[in-house]
C-alpha cells in the first residue's frame, strides 16, 4: 500500500502459527478428560508410555514421510486416540462385571 507493493498472509503462515499455537492445547486434550481435578490421584503410568509412542511413531513418521506437519500432527493425535481406546476399553470392563 504504502509502497505499492502487496503483502500475503497464506497457507503456511497460518500452518505454523496455528500448530504452534495449539500443539501444547491439542495434547491436553488427550489426558485434561481423565483428571478428577479436585481429588486427582495418580492411578497408573500410562500417560508417560503413550508420550513415548506417540514420539516414537511421530520421529518414524518424520524420517519416512519428510513432513513435519504431518509428523506434528501424530504426535498430537495419537494420545488422544489412546486414551479414548483405553477409556472404551475399561467401559466395556465395567460393564461385562456388572
């Protein structure tokens, strides 16, 4: 405008801002749901195992693929998706007992 010249704001700015403003949100999202906040105790160590998987499967995802986003994005989903499977399954637990 000022110098008669057009300045674009597209795609990876907001891919790079938008991950890294929302990569820390994303992965509570996976352990935020099962804390009874007000009395929380710790019951068991699968939190830190599924960190280490999905690190893992995000650095292998890296190395084949050369995409970091994609890599970002694993690494983020794959807590949520193991701990929604492991919730299921202790569900499912909870009611063949009854």
């Amino acid at each position: 405008m000022f110098f008669q010249t057009s300045v674009s704001i597209g795609a990876p700015y907001y891919n790079f801002a938008f991950n890294l403003l929302m990569a820390p949100i994303i992965l509570l999202m996976a352990f935020a749901p099962q804390i009874q906040w007000t009395k929380h105790k710790r019951k068991n160590n699968h939190n830190i195992y599924i960190i280490i998987i999905s690190f893992i499967t995000a650095i292998l995802s890296y190395y084949y693929f050369s995409n970091l986003y994609f890599a970002l994005g694993l690494f983020l989903t794959i807590p949520i998706f193991i701990k929604s499977a492991i919730t299921f399954l202790n569900f499912i637990q909870k009611i063949k007992t009854l």
